[in-house]
C-alpha cells in the first residue's frame, strides 16, 4: 500500500519533500524536474512558466489525442483474432512493444535520475504501468470492440469521481471555490456530448451492452486512480522518465498475460502490413498524447487535471463522425455540449494559471 503524503504547503497540490537537517551543498540540490540545468528553488525559466500558464489546457489537448485512437484501433481489431479478449491483449502489446522500443533512449537518459526513487515511487510507477497502461487500455478495448461507442465514453466520465476522491483522501490537494463552481458546469458539457438527446438519455441506454459497460467503468476507474498515481510519482521523475516508465511496466505485463491465453501461438496473428497502423496509435494517441499530459499535469492538481480530460470526447465524436466505420451522427445537442465543455476547461485554466501547482523536485 502507498503511504500518504507527510507534506502540505499553502499551494494546492505541491508536493514536497521534508527538510533534512542537514544542510545541503551546492551539489547535492534537487533540480527541477522539467529542465536539466536548473536546481529548486530557482526562478522558473519563461518557457516552463508559459507551460505552466496553459497547463489545463495542454491535458485537454493531450485528451483529445487519446481520441483518434479509433481511426487505428477499429482497423487493427478486425485483422486479428475474433476473441475479443485475445484481440484486445494483442494490439495493446504491440502497441506497448512500439513506445517501448521508441522510449529506450529516454530511459538511459533517466538512469541516474531512477535511482533516487523511493519504494512507495515505483509502487505508483508500477500501478500506472501495469494498471493504467496495460490494464485498463485492454479493458476499454474490449468495451470499444462492442461497437458501444457513445457508451463506453460516457463512463469514462467517470474518472474524475475517482480521481477527486483519491487525490483529496491521499494527495491533500484542494482546488480553489472558483474552480469548484465551473466543475459542474464541465461536467454538463460532458454529458451533453456523450449523450445524444440528453433529456431523454434512457434511449442511449437501450441498446447498452452491459459487459461493455463494465469493461469501460473499469477502465476509467483505472485511469481515475492513475492520475493521482502520476501525480504524486512526478514529483521525482521528469514527465518524459515517466511516460517511459509508464509504457516500460506496461509491456511484460502483457507479455504475460498473452503467454497465459495463447502460449507462444498468441504472439503469431501479426501481419506486416498492419505495422504503419500500430506505429501510428503508438506515437500519436499514445506518445505524444502522455507527454503533453504528464507536462501538463506537472502543473495541474490531479483534480483539475481529470476534468480536463473530459475532452476527450470531443475528437471522439468527430473521428466516429467522419472517419470511422459505422459512422455516428452528431446532434445539435452534442455541438452545444463541445461548446459548453471548452467554457468550462478555460475557466479552469485561468483559475490555475493563478497559482499553478508546480511540483517541486524531491531532494536525493
């Protein structure tokens, strides 16, 4: 179990670590986790103050990334084997083989820099890795490949009760009453997008498949809890060690988890073709996708963080709109949504941008 944090500071979601008696020497200093060269307690340089500015935004982004993932993954699902289980286990390993081999040199960059981590650190890496990465991205595949995909991305907007639970019971953080007044309002969009006639939302029920559904509540439950999780471990890891990290955990995992389904056999349904395809929701949805939200996150309490993600529904509705087969429509209800969510995640960029919670570097 991960111990509770010991410190809190004035400043909402700033994680630090306790004061040695010991006084430090200039070459024993923390530096910041986002730059190489700048030790803590330094004034923030101009380009991580900007990110810091945007920094609710920049998870939002990172979430509508997450979204395309269905231009790669519907084609993917149809070339491999017709258990969905298997099928599902096999395209998130080698989605995860991908960003693996890709995050190597980060990695070895990071070496130094991984050895200072605590026991109850790599607890957290390791429940993102397999939990958040390999887990829950084989359960919200299983939930996609239903074709419930209104559905399955309505529970996933589930994920901020998760996260706002656990990061006020172990993180401490509170965001501000300003804050507080758009969550409400994010949480409206949100359901005005993933439910077509929000006034009569049992119609998006009544085709509702409930192994489906439980996949997806699953896996935002997951991804709820991995945000906190991701949060605290930032604390001592820059964003890209982390993201390394996260994929890193993720691939055996999963090795595993094939080798009990199929044996050796299970690794062998590949085709060479599909290589740009999986390359693709690697690097994209995937890579880029978690950079730009652990930088993002660096910034952000994870409970603002989470409601940030709620935009990731709206590239959703619009590759499942056009891109995708069968294609989905789109109502007018569902654009006032998009507009009203976007309101609400720049009312709370502003109220971060305040005070941005700035994660502060544990001393080794």
């Amino acid at each position: 179990m991960l111990p509770p944090l010991l410190l809190k500071s004035g400043q909402p979601g700033d994680i630090r670590a306790r004061k040695s008696s010991k006084p430090q020497s200039s070459t024993s200093i923390g530096r910041d986790p986002w730059t190489e060269s700048t030790p803590a307690g330094v004034e923030v340089g101009s380009m991580d103050r900007l990110i810091d500015r945007f920094a609710v935004v920049l998870v939002a982004v990172a979430a509508m990334l997450w979204g395309t993932d269905a231009l790669f993954r519907a084609p993917l699902l149809s070339h491999l084997p017709s258990d969905r289980l298997l099928q599902s286990t096999q395209l998130v390993f080698m989605e995860h083989l991908v960003l693996t081999i890709a995050c190597l040199p980060l990695l070895w960059r990071a070496r130094q820099e991984m050895r200072r981590l605590t026991a109850a650190q790599w607890q957290a890496i390791a429940a993102i890795g397999i939990g958040a990465s390999a887990v829950a991205t084989v359960l919200f595949t299983l939930s996609f490949g239903y074709g419930h995909f209104i559905e399955t991305l309505l529970l996933q907007k589930t994920q901020p009760i998760f996260a706002i639970v656990l990061a006020n019971l172990w993180l401490r953080e509170r965001i501000s009453a300003q804050a507080w007044i758009w969550v409400p309002i994010a949480l409206v969009g949100a359901y005005m997008i993933v439910i077509p006639d929000p006034l009569h939302p049992e119609q998006a029920w009544a085709d509702f498949h409930v192994t489906a559904g439980l996949f997806a509540l699953a896996a935002a439950a997951l991804w709820g809890c991995a945000t906190v999780f991701g949060r605290y471990a930032l604390a001592s890891v820059r964003f890209t060690t982390l993201t390394a990290l996260r994929f890193t955990f993720g691939l055996p995992a999963l090795a595993i988890v094939l080798l009990v389904m199929g044996g050796v056999g299970a690794f062998g349904y590949y085709r060479a073709s599909d290589i740009p395809l999986y390359v693709g929701l690697a690097l994209l949805p995937g890579g880029l996708g978690l950079l730009l939200y652990y930088r993002g996150l660096a910034s952000t309490p994870a409970t603002l963080a989470t409601l940030a993600e709620l935009a990731f529904p709206i590239t959703g509705l619009v590759v499942n709109l056009y891109l995708v087969t069968p294609r989905q429509s789109i109502t007018s209800w569902q654009v006032e949504g998009i507009a009203v969510l976007w309101l609400a995640l720049a009312a709370l960029d502003f109220a971060n941008a305040r005070q941005p919670a700035r994660l502060k570097r544990s001393v080794a």
